[in-house]
C-alpha cells in the first residue's frame, strides 16, 4: 500500500529504456530540452505503440488482448539469430576485415530500415500541430521525435549485433568488445544523425510538392549509395590463401570517403599498434561524430517548424498516364475490378507515406543484382564469358520486393477510409485485392524488372529472352500468393506505427529461402531439359490467368 501511494510500483513498471533515458537527462537538458516535457511526449508515443488498433469492425477484444505488446521488441530475437551467420568472421584471424564486414552490414541494415520504416515518422507534422499549440518548444518535440526513432533503431542494432559482440569478448578480448559496443551503438547514433540533418537541409531550402519529391530522391539516392558503398568495401580485402584463411587489405586515399572504415580504425590500433592510416581514420570519427552532433543541435528545432511547408504548395492535378489506362483496360475483367485499380494506382502516386516506406528499398532491389554482376568480373574476363545461369538468375533479385510491397500495401496515411469497404459487399472485396496486386505488378515490379532484363540482353542479345518472361511470369504468381498470404486485412485499412516497422524485413526472411529455390529450380529445368522453357511458359501463363481472373474470390 504505501509503495503505491509513494508510486514506487510504477517507477519499478518503467521499461528499460525509460531508465537508460533517465540517465541522460543532463545531456538533453545542456541542449536546451525541456527533460520532463519530452519524458512525458515520449512515453506517451511508446504506449501508443503498443496498442495496436482493429481494422476491422469485431475485432477489438482480440486487439485489447495485445494492446500492451509491443511487437517490434518482440521479433527482435529473428534478427539476433541471424547475426549468428556472422561468427564466420572469426575464421579470419584479422580484425580489420572483420568488422569492416560487421560495420558494412550494420550501416546497409540500419539506412534501409531508417529510409524505409522511420522517415515517415520524422516527417510527420502531426506534434507540430498537436502539441505545438501548447507551451513547449519546437526542440522539445524535435527531441523527443528523435528519441522515439533511437529507441528501436538501437535496439534494431543491438539485436543483428549481439552475436558478434559476444564473440568479440571471446576472440578478441576484452577491449575490443567494449570499443565494439561502443561504437555500435554510435553507428546506430550515426544514421539517425545523418538522416535528420539531410532532411532538414532539404526542408530548409525547398516547400510543398517540389520538396516531398526531393525527399524521395534523396532516399532512393542514399540506399543506392549504401550497396554501392558496401561493393567498394568488397574490394578492398582480396584473400590470399584460403587454406590459412590469409587476407591481404589494400587501401587507398580514396578509401576515406567509406565512413563505415573510420569505426574499423580504433580495431587497427588495438590489434596491429599505431599506424597513420588507422590514426587519420580514427580521427575522422571523432570528427565526424562531432559535426553531427553540431549539426543536429542547430537544426533539430528547426527541422519540426519547417515541417509545416510539406502541406504547402500547389497540388498538381493528378491525371492518368497512358500506362495506368491500357493496363487498367487490359488486366481489369470488369468495371468495378477497373474502379479499384485507378484508384490503387493514383494513391500510391500521391501519397508520401506509401512511396518514403517503399522506394528507397525498391532502388536497393534494383542496384543489389547489377553490383552482384560487375563484382563478380575478374581481370580481363569478358563479359560474355560469364557462365548463362549468372545472366538468367539476376532478375529474379527483383523478387526481394514483393514482401515489401505486400506490406506496405497494409498502410495508409488515410486508413480511416476503411470503413467504406467494410460496408461494401463481400464479393467487392476479390476485386480489390486483385486491383490492388496488379497495380503492384505493373507498376513497381515490371519496370524493376524491365530494367534489369533489358541490360541482360544488350550484353548477351535475345538468346535468353523466353527465359527472361518466365522470370517475370513466376514473378507475378509468387505475388499474388504472397499478397493472399499477407492480406489479413484490406489494403491501405491500417495505421502505420513505429513497433511494426520491422514487418517488411521479417517478411523477407522467411520469403526468401522458398523463392529462391523455386527460382534455381525453374532456371535448372529451363537450362537443362529440352523444350522445358515452352512448358514452363504455358504453365505460368495458365497460373497468371486464373489469378487474375478468379484469385482472391475466397
């Protein structure tokens, strides 16, 4: 009894990152924050996340029952066990190639999932709006916006890291793991950082339409930055000696604009003793990490009230392409099936939310294959020289987008809407959710696709080019069964929210083994066995007619 009138039961409930949070109240506060106010915002966004709301009219015991289940924080142990692959690392007795390998991972995964899963947070105008009004500062909100995203970007970090870590404090002793965690949870810090500061000074200089476009750009131009920059990394170890697991590093000036290099430095010290490159690199770390820091304190209470231009501007009128009506006249069997598709394709055309959570994987999915292609290039070899089976296998990474796309077909900044085709008929339902697949198909899949299978054959001519349709063919199909296997609920029917904005990575995952087996089985068969690529061709016509037709009846 007295511990509750003293609230002592309700301090010992608080999560542990409140806790950890606490500790750094000084620093927020040397900042300028106002500690309390942004405790209080923050908690507030965190239980919200944990209390998923029902799309779906009778279904809100079933969400009562998990509406304190945060499910980000509960999926966390998928990626911890996926990190264990990285132990392979410690087969190489060099610790610069291992955690230039570890850091490399940790940035592509951390930008991917920053771009794709928290932009839409950090733009959201919503606090401005709601709690702007009320006397707290535009630093506080900033603050605690930033806060919210760290608290699972970390975690994020932590969960496909741990298993290197531990292995580091067995390995490599005691030091480096410290300095590992350390600097992982700087890395994480890093890209949070480097986010906020690109958006606000696009945000400082542009408004309106004009500015979402450049926000998109610049996202699609980071995550290809990102696996281009990881590919550099690639070359610059060469092994020597497989048997003694021999690695030779080669590095040259221009090697210091790979940041993720100046978090393997305090490694080379440690290990190998002073050498300049790894002084020089390491030095641009704490520089580095100084900006930021700088940066973020000049323009984190900016970037909130500059939010307020993304709704100004002129809306431009937003008319049908001459794409979106033949496929719409094409692949649509009636009218209410052609209703749905303009509308699916014309917002997913407007709206900002769908195309930051979407796009910047997408170009990701799109570079991964022509990267994978040149690094596999040696010396003089030509490139028709490069076995058939790389040629045909390479649009098929295009693939690695389906789950994304199915999930962010879930979400929508107008989710309200819901409720008017919870009240349409039942049978309206089919026709939806194959309006909303083929916009899918013909909108992001088969340009990825086209582009991909387009420099195949400039480099090897048509000889491939039945092979090439049955790719995008068995593309279609693993589509529609991954948005029968997604689809719960109706399209765009939810809120996005912050716990589960690891969907889309889990969901590649699990996709990705079965697909890819499916996939080197059908390039075998088509490879090997006589007039096996006209079978397959009919096969997978006949499946994407019946979907198209009749999928989603049930």
């Amino acid at each position: 009894m007295m511990r509750e009138v003293l609230g002592m039961d309700e301090r010992a409930k608080e999560p542990v990152y409140l806790k950890i949070i606490d500790k750094l109240a000084p620093v927020y506060q040397k900042f300028g924050i106002d500690y309390r106010q942004m405790r209080t915002i923050l908690k507030m966004k965190m239980t919200m996340d944990s209390r998923k709301e029902a799309a779906v009219q009778g279904m809100r015991s079933k969400a009562k029952q998990n509406e304190e289940k945060n499910h980000f924080f509960s999926s966390l142990w998928v990626y911890t066990i996926i990190s264990v692959f990285f132990l392979l690392l410690f087969v190489y007795d060099n610790w610069i190639f291992q955690y230039t390998t570890y850091f490399s991972y940790i940035f592509v995964m951390l930008f991917s999932t920053m771009l794709a899963n928290f932009s839409n947070i950090l733009l959201d105008v919503k606090d401005s709006e709601l709690i702007g009004t009320k006397p707290v500062s535009q630093k506080t909100i900033g603050a605690a916006k930033a806060t919210h995203v760290a608290i699972y970007l970390v975690s994020f970090t932590f969960a496909i890291g741990l298993a290197v870590m531990l292995a580091t404090f067995y390995f490599n002793g005691i030091l480096a793991g410290l300095i590992l965690i350390m600097l992982t949870f700087l890395a994480s810090l890093w890209s949070l950082g480097l986010t906020i500061v690109m958006y606000a000074t696009v945000l400082k200089h542009f408004d309106g339409e004009r500015l979402k476009n450049i926000i998109a750009y610049s996202q699609i131009g980071l995550s290809v930055f990102m696996v281009m920059g990881y590919y550099l990394i690639s070359q610059i170890f060469e092994v020597i000696d497989p048997e003694t697991f021999l690695v030779e590093m080669n590095l040259s000036v221009g090697h210091a604009l790979l940041f993720p290099m100046w978090f393997v430095a305090p490694f080379g010290l440690v290990q190998e003793g002073f050498q300049t490159v790894y002084v020089v690199y390491t030095l641009f770390l704490l520089l580095g990490t100084i900006t930021i820091a700088v940066l973020y304190h000049f323009n984190i209470d900016k970037i909130d009230s500059n939010l307020q231009k993304m709704n100004k501007g002129k809306t431009q009128p937003s008319n049908r392409s001459v794409l979106e009506k033949v496929a719409a006249k094409t692949l649509s069997f009636d009218s209410l099936e052609r209703a749905y598709f303009h509308f699916t394709w014309q917002l997913t055309k407007n709206e900002r939310e769908f195309k930051t959570r979407l796009y910047p994987s997408i170009a990701s999915a799109m570079v991964f294959p022509v990267v994978m292609f040149f690094s596999s290039l040696r010396g003089d070899q030509p490139i028709t020289a490069q076995n058939t089976l790389t040629f045909l296998y390479l649009p098929y990474f295009t693939m690695l987008a389906i789950p994304m796309i199915a999930v962010a077909t879930q979400f929508s900044v107008n989710y309200k809407g819901r409720w008017q085709f919870e009240l349409s008929p039942v049978h309206a339902k089919g026709p939806f959710f194959r309006a909303v697949t083929k916009v899918m198909l013909i909108k992001i899949l088969l340009p990825m696709y086209s582009v991909i299978s387009g420099l195949i054959i400039i480099l090897t001519g048509i000889t491939y080019i039945i092979q090439l349709v049955n790719g995008f063919l068995l593309m279609s199909v693993i589509l529609y069964f991954e948005m029968k296997r997604s689809s719960q609920e109706l399209p765009f029917s939810r809120k996005y929210a912050a716990s589960e904005a690891n969907q889309g990575c889990m969901s590649s995952l699990i996709f990705f083994v079965p697909v890819f087996i499916i996939s080197f089985i059908m390039i075998l068969v088509q490879a090997f066995v006589p007039y096996a690529v006209w079978g397959v061709l009919i096969g997978l016509i006949a499946l994407n007619i019946w979907w198209m037709k009749k999928g989603f009846n049930n």
